[in-house]
C-alpha cells in the first residue's frame, strides 16, 4: 500500500487530472495516508473472505468425496481450519445451505441417480448408503422431491431415441489428475465473469506448472442437473497442474479420482454440449454395458475458441462407470 502511495506521489498532476482535484504532492500524501488504515483493513478483510471460501469450496470436495461416510460437523470443521460456530456460519454463506441440509440434499440426489440410471432394487440402493430402513428412505426421498421412488423411476427413466447415429465412446482407466480449479456457479452465465475465471487459471498455469506447455483446461461438474436444481449445481473450471504446492486462497487444487472412464469426443460448438450429453445418457448408458458411476463428469478442451471455429473445436466428455 505505502509503494502505491509513493507512485501516486511522484504522478500527483495525473491523480488530479483523475480525481479533478488540485492536491500538493505533501497534501497528496497526507491524504492518502489517513485513507491508508482503512486500505490495509479492506484488504485483509477480501483476503481472509477469499481463504475463508476456498477452505468451504475444499469440504465441498470432500463431501462428494465421501458421501456416504460419516460427515459429522466436528471433523468438518477441524478440516477447515475453522471453529464449529464459524464454519456453520460460512458454510451456510458459501453454499446458502446449512451443512445438514447440504449433505442430505446431495445423498438424496444421488439415490435419484441410480433410480434412474440402474436397475437396483431399493435394498441394493440401501447397502450404498446411510438410510437404516425402507421407511426411512421412503420418508426422507418423498419429502424432498415430493414423489415415491418408484413414481421418480417410472416419470425420469430415460426414453430411448433411435434417430441418429451410433455413439461410440473409448473405455480407459485414466491415472488421478490434480487440477487449479475455480468454482462457477452461475457466473457462467456473465460472460465478462466468465472470461477473468480462464484468465486468473492461464496465469496460474502457467506461473506454478513445471512444464510451461503441457496442461489442459477442463471443467468439472459434480451433479446432473436434470436431477438438481440449477442454481445448486456445483461447476468449477480448471487447468491440469504437475505441481504439488499447498494453498490457502484461490485458486484451490483439486483430484480428479482416477478410475474407469467413458470417454466421448464431441466436435462442434460449445452451445451443442447439453444435446450430446442427452444422447448419451438416452441412448448409449441404456444399451451399453455400462452405467455411470456417480453424476460427476468433467470435460477437457482439446483445442481453443479463440483459435478455432466453433464447428472444429473438440471436447473430449469423461464419464466414470462401472459394469452393470
């Protein structure tokens, strides 16, 4: 702060030109001194609002991580480095939900997930989660969705389409991936936000990689959002990193689990991605012999906009599965 001062001080005829003021270099600095406290506080303020959500958006990760463990808020909140009190309080600022409510909206997301991409018999669903008992689950699934499981089964299993052509996507176990990432939200749909979230990434890559030219972007989704309200779904924008530092602000560093993935290419412009996503979950999930895996995907971008036409970009879509 006390250098931005000494630089305004040595060009005060263009901060007055600025500031349509008429201010001495000594009155200049007199000034901007008494407003200096307050420059330092505002700062700190921004700077421990930052660390604060990048440690909420860090057990967000892990939550999705862990779904189905243990989450008790105790051990969340040794996680974040936050007292009890606190990380309720900026837990619910972060996510606008209170942490219960958060881990129980996405278990039961989830449960709509496989109703709707599996096969599995209520009992098989209970074995992969923490619901004690038919009833319990019943309860819980009707009252956030406002039907049974089997009416949700019956009114979202996907319909098959038998008009275009055959999907035919590459099955491979991919080593896990750590990657700078930024969580979106809806800023996606500003795109001036949208724009400065690629730019602070490309500067973080190409600050803190080893190796200048060998990352990719990506973007992660953890939800479907046919099964999750819009403006819950969790996406984040990101760039490979062979780094291993830690961190305490923006951006946070994420693992993409390693695994078996489906892996499909789409050619053509960004705004098409929601229609092939359709296509697979529609028509390739129900005649393979495979099913996702959970709701996260995450897609990386094999060339640049600015570089390409919108009908060549490439975008290759990774889709975790497991056998049937």
């Amino acid at each position: 702060m006390s250098e931005m001062i000494n630089i305004w001080i040595k060009y005060t005829d263009k901060y007055n030109e600025y500031a349509n003021t008429t201010y001495s270099p000594e009155e200049l600095r007199i000034i901007l001194n008494g407003r200096l406290p307050k420059l330092k506080r505002w700062k700190q303020k921004l700077e421990t609002s930052n660390i604060h959500h990048q440690k909420i958006q860090d057990i967000i990760v892990h939550i999705n991580n862990h779904l189905f463990d243990s989450l008790d808020t105790d051990m969340l909140s040794d996680m974040s480095g936050l007292s009890k009190y606190h990380f309720r309080r900026v837990f619910q600022t972060v996510s606008g939900e209170n942490i219960g409510s958060y881990i129980q909206r996405l278990r039961l997301e989830h449960i709509a997930h496989l109703l709707v991409s599996t096969d599995f018999t209520i009992n098989q669903i209970l074995e992969q989660t923490n619901y004690q008992t038919k009833f319990s689950l019943a309860k819980a699934f009707k009252k956030h969705f406002k039907i049974t499981t089997s009416q949700y089964r019956e009114e979202y299993k996907p319909m098959h389409d038998e008009q275009h052509t055959v999907i035919v996507p590459e099955i491979w176990s991919i080593q896990p991936m750590k990657i700078f990432y930024i969580e979106v939200g809806e800023k996606y749909k500003d795109e001036l936000r949208y724009k400065l979230i690629w730019n602070r990434l490309i500067n973080y890559a190409r600050q803190y990689n080893e190796r200048k030219s060998n990352y990719k972007f990506v973007s992660v989704s953890m939800d479907d959002p046919s099964i999750t309200p819009m403006d819950k779904c969790r996406f984040y924008l990101g760039v490979t990193t062979d780094n291993n530092m830690t961190h305490d602000s923006q951006p946070g560093i994420m693992e993409i689990p390693g695994g078996r993935y489906a892996i499909f290419r789409h050619t053509g412009d960004y705004s098409l991605l929601h229609k092939f996503y359709r296509r697979i979950y529609e028509e390739w999930f129900p005649k393979s012999k495979y099913r996702p895996q959970s709701p996260f995907s995450f897609e990386m971008y094999m060339n640049h906009p600015d570089s390409t036409l919108k009908t060549e970009l490439i975008t290759d879509i990774y889709i975790p599965v497991v056998k049937k």
